[in-house]
C-alpha cells in the first residue's frame, strides 16, 4: 500500500473513531498532498509525499519554536500533536552513528577536499537521508568536517 492510500485510510478510520484533532491534522497532510499535485500536474510517489511531509514537520517545529518563545504555549500544544500525527508517517529516522557514517563514505565517495566541495557532498547525502535525518543538521556536520580537511 503506498503512503498516500495509508494516509487516507488513516483519515477514514480517525472520521470513524471521531478523533477531531487527529482527523484535522491528517486533512492537512492530504490538502498539502493534493496542492503540490495540482500544482505539478503530476500524481505524488512515495517520495514526493515524503518530501511534502518533510517540509510540514519543519514548519511545525518553526512554529511550535515561535509559540513558545511568544509565551503561546496552547498553539505550541497544538502544533506538538500535529508533529505527532506527521511524524507517524515518516521514515525511522537515522541515530548520529548512522548519519555520521554516511557523512564519512559520502566525503570519501565524491573526493572533497574542502569547504568549497560542500556541493558534492550535499549532492551525494540529500537523496539517502531525505526524511530520514534533518538536513539542516547534516549540512552543518559536513561543513564542520570539509573545514577540518
């Protein structure tokens, strides 16, 4: 079963269970889904439904990192459940041994020798851990270990 069909399984069970928050939370996923595809004119695979949840789960720990620091903690409880539900459909995410073996055979797979081959790297990394590690973080890790070469 593809990613998409689960989650509109999941919907119809949450409509079925009458759980509000959780139904709302996965309509969002679903109007998000269905705007890139109408957007693209193309049906989303797993991946792209991925990178679409991808991008929520960022915006959701933006905003629940804004709420806090505004003092708005029942948002922040709100945009935390969403997380919650969106997390679900994502991929185990990687331990720091893991990604940061992949960060040294990515280094050594495209021959980098600095700062300025971050590109590369980048380039090499980005597909193998698309939803399953912060890119952000990963990105940081690279610079910090092309800077010491």
């Amino acid at each position: 079963m593809g990613l998409k069909q689960q989650i509109n399984d999941d919907m119809k069970a949450a409509m079925r269970a009458k759980e509000g928050a959780r139904l709302a939370a996965i309509r969002l996923v679903l109007a998000a889904v269905k705007q890139k595809e109408i957007d693209e004119r193309i049906a989303l695979d797993d991946a792209a439904v991925l990178a679409v949840l991808d991008k929520m789960v960022k915006q959701r720990r933006d905003s629940i990192e804004q709420f806090e620091a505004g003092g708005r903690q029942d948002l922040a409880d709100n945009e935390k459940f969403e997380l919650s539900v969106l997390q679900g459909y994502m991929p185990q995410q990687m331990s720091e041994a893991e990604i940061d073996a992949a960060v040294t055979h990515a280094i050594a797979a495209s021959g980098a020798g600095g700062p300025q081959d971050m590109g590369k790297v980048m380039a090499v990394l980005k597909p193998q851990l698309s939803g399953r590690a912060d890119i952000s973080k990963v990105s940081g890790l690279v610079k910090s270990r092309l800077a010491k070469s």
